[in-house]
C-alpha cells in the first residue's frame, strides 16, 4: 500500500521531497549535520505506518470529492472553501502526529499557522478547482512527524 | 445547523433519547440523583458545539459514501468491512470527546469496547448493507462526551 | 535508564508479567495464538520509547512525593484522595498511548473503567499511605499501547 | 480556586494581561476589530475551568519542586535545563488546549516554537534558578485556548 499512496501523493502535487525538505527545516537548527537523506529516510518511515496510510487515503478521497462536488451539503460548501473553523482537517493530521509525540504535536502547529513550501501552494489553490483542504494538513503532519522521529535519533 | 444534525441522526437511525441513556449508564454510578432530563440536556450542549456538528456530518458522510459505493478502493472496502485496525473513526470521535476533557475520553475508550444499546445495534448492522463505521464511534463519542459534562456539574 | 524505569515499577508494585497479563486480556479475542512471550515483548518495546520513560518518571515522582506530603496543597489533597475530577494523570497516560494510535486510546479507556487486576489493586490502596493515583493510569496507558502493537503485528 | 490560581501565576511572573495579549497577538489577523477586553475575558474565561485549573497546580508545582531540588534523579536535572525531548511539559499543555479544539492546538505549536513575548522570557530564564519547564508551555497553552475561543465568537 505504501507505493499507492506515494503514488497518489505525487498525483495530488506532493513529492516525498518536498515534504522532507519541511522536516529539514524544522530540525536543522537542532541537529548540525542533518543531511537531506535522513530527512527522506524519515518520511518513508513515518509513511510505512498502516495508521499514517490509512489516514492519508481518508483526507485525499475526501479532497478529491469535493472537487467533484460529491459530498452533501453544507459539507461540501465547507470544504471547498476550507473554512477556518471547520477543524477535521487538523483532526485527521492529529492521527498522524500523536504517532510521534510533542515534537510532532508542536511542529504541526508551526507549520499549520506558517504554511512554508509545498504547503502553502496547496493551501492557495483553494478556489482554483482544486481543493486540498485535507492534505495541505496531512503533509504539514507528515513532516512533523519526520522531524520528530529525527529529532529523537540525534 | 443543530436541527439538521438532529435530523441526520434520526435518519441514520439514533435519536438524541438513545444517547442520553448511555450517558445516563455511564455517570449514575458516581451521581445519585442523575435524571435523564439531565443527561439529555448534556446531549444537546455537546450538540451545539459546531465542532461536533462538523466532525458528525464528516462521519455520517463517509458512512452514506461507502453505502452507495462512491468511496475509492481500497478506503471503501475497508470502511465497509469496519476494518479493526482502520482507525480513522475513532480519531474522528477524538475531535468531540477532547473537547470534554479526560473524563469523556476514558468514557469513549470503555464505549468502543463494550458497545451497548444503539452503539451495539449500529456497529453489527455492517455487513448488512448500511454502514456505520464512522457513527458507532461518533455516537460513543457524543455520549461520552455528555457524560463528562455531567460529572463535571455534580 | 529501561532498567531503572523497570526497578522502579517492581519497587512500587508492579511487573512487566503483570502489565503484560493485561495486554493479553485486551487483545486474546483479536489474536488467536497470541502468546504470554509475545505480550511481554511488547511491553519490554512500549517501555524502550524515551517519551513513555519520561512519563513514568514524572508520574511516579508526584505519586510519591503525595505520599510524603511534599506537595502544595490543593495539589496534595487532591492527588492523595484520586479525586475523580482530576484528570491530569489521565492527560499523563495519554502521553504513552497517544504514541500507539487509536486502539491504545480506546484500551486505555476501557482499561481506566474496569480497572483488572494490578490496575484495581493500586487504585484501591488509595487512602492506606499508599498514593498510586498516577501509576494505575499509567500502568494501564503501557497496557494499551501493548496491545495495540500486538494488533499490529497480528 | 481561580482567585489563587491567578495569583500564583503573578508569583511566577505571568499576568493575565500579558497572556491577553499573545491571544491576541494570534487572532488579530483574523478578527478585525478585535479588542484586549474580549481577549482578557477570554483567558478569564479558560482559567475558570476546573481543569485547567489542575493542569496548571500540577505543571507549577512541578517547576518549584524542581527549583528546590525536590524532586528524585534523573527527572530533576532534565526539567531544571528544560530538556528538549522530555515531553510532558507539552502534554500537560494539551490537557488545556484540547479542550479548546483544533484552533487551540495549532496556535499552541506555532508558540511553542516562536516564543513571543512572556513566554520567551520564561524560556529563556532557564538555568538563572529559576525553573520555567512548565509554565512557558502552560502559558502558550492558556493563550492559544482564549484564541480559539475568540475565533469560535467572532
């Protein structure tokens, strides 16, 4: 299953790069010779977890059924618009971070509010057709997650 | 919103009656007294909560999605069969019960095991061509969540 | 410091056997086959995880520093009586069983309610100089996490 | 039980109005015409509930005890230098912050990394014999609380 959902990351604009790329960020200031190699090994490993995938497979069906305007409303409304107060979205991250512990928990946050890299150009596509209210969450929440996994390797 | 809640629960099977009576199990022992009036009243405080009302209608939506097979695989074989170590229902009941505090989230973990009354009911309906995957543990959560509520008012 | 988390535990009542014994009760109906070895595998990796060691530190420090009056009151009165409303030793369990995702959460429940064995025994010996009010919360959190990483495997 | 709670964060050097202000700072963007006396009203608002009011007697005792040395090895040298993966300081935070949604739990982690204000200060007064390994976190909790509740108004 893993490889279907890097494929479908890679469909929806996210490369597992990209997001370890994040987790660097997060954690270099912390860890002097971290390398971009054990930032990816990280995200592969968070990525290995059955609770991680099917989480993942959750969030991007329910994206991908709002650009198809499948959902009932008001769903459907709320979602298209990621409204600011409608909170699965961080709710299903959670089920990734809690995985990792408050080194993921508190890095979500900071990147939930801060929105760098490919997750600030998933959040701003929103009312372009494409809706990533989900997984624009689930790739802050991956990162998180690598960067604490990295954080305790250190 | 809150009426249309109510609705969709009834439609799916649960009334606001139901939930308050495994509120009511769940508290009397600690409070003498307890009237269900009481335990309905917390059930519909919990309701008017809009993050309940959103993670409800995420849930219920799923469910009805898997009922009309309009889910991608391998999610919708997954929700169907209620796959035990699918676990994003439950995180999905987190997002009420947290907002209870640790009283509601010790009350959802000994709901999801033992299963009474409706929860009981909705959770062995699968396999029957409704789904309830997502509304046994969302249920589970509404009452757990009411009878935190309750303990913290006695 | 697993060694000295596991002398820590035995100097107040408990061993792994004991936490694994409950691991194998939540999970026997789940796993046929399932082995006492196996559980106690598990528990020996929960107690690997430098987040779970962390907690068990803390929550056995303020158990034991209730027992010799050296904390401020309220605080003192509150954690010696396993006031009910208190729920920060359930916060501290979550700690554990946050890392082991949603099966652990609902163990860890289940387990907070019924109480079996060794979590009945220290729970009970509240009120006789003995304060436990953190250890049988966490005791039942590595139980959780247990079982839920035997569901995994299985 | 508020009125001591808040002058024991006055002792610690926290006033409500400088945790009015971090929620503030947080919500502005998003709520125009935002002012410190619904910010203030907020944090009041947060303190009342009983188990914050427990989260923060707990996490407070534990930075004093931790200041006189009272507290058992190795946990006693890992809170006085604030420990980087010791982790129970975030989760006690998130005993206050989940009551309060998703809201409450991003804004908690972006100030648990940017540190603004009081809560840097707190930060940063480790190692001069003052033990802040709590509160800072407790403090970033209190504030993303009021915000979400702030969001949750407007």
């Amino acid at each position: 299953m893993r490889e279907q959902i890097i494929a479908l990351l890679k469909e929806r604009g996210v490369s597992l790069e990209q997001i370890a790329q994040i987790a660097y960020s997060l954690q270099k200031q912390y860890a002097s010779g971290l390398g971009h190699e054990q930032c990816l090994a990280a995200v592969h490993s968070v990525l290995n977890k059955r609770e991680v995938q099917y989480t993942l497979l959750t969030g991007i069906a329910l994206d991908m059924l709002a650009e198809r305007n499948q959902l009932p409303e008001p769903l459907l409304a709320m979602i298209k618009r990621d409204e600011p107060l409608y909170g699965v979205d961080e709710i299903l991250a959670l089920g990734i971070t809690n995985l990792y512990g408050s080194i993921a928990l508190t890095g979500f946050g900071y990147l939930d509010k801060t929105k760098p890299d490919v997750i600030g150009r998933l959040d701003s596509q929103c009312c372009s057709g494409r809706v990533h209210t989900f997984l624009d969450d689930l790739v802050a929440g991956i990162a998180a997650a690598a960067s604490s996994k990295i954080a305790h390797q250190m």
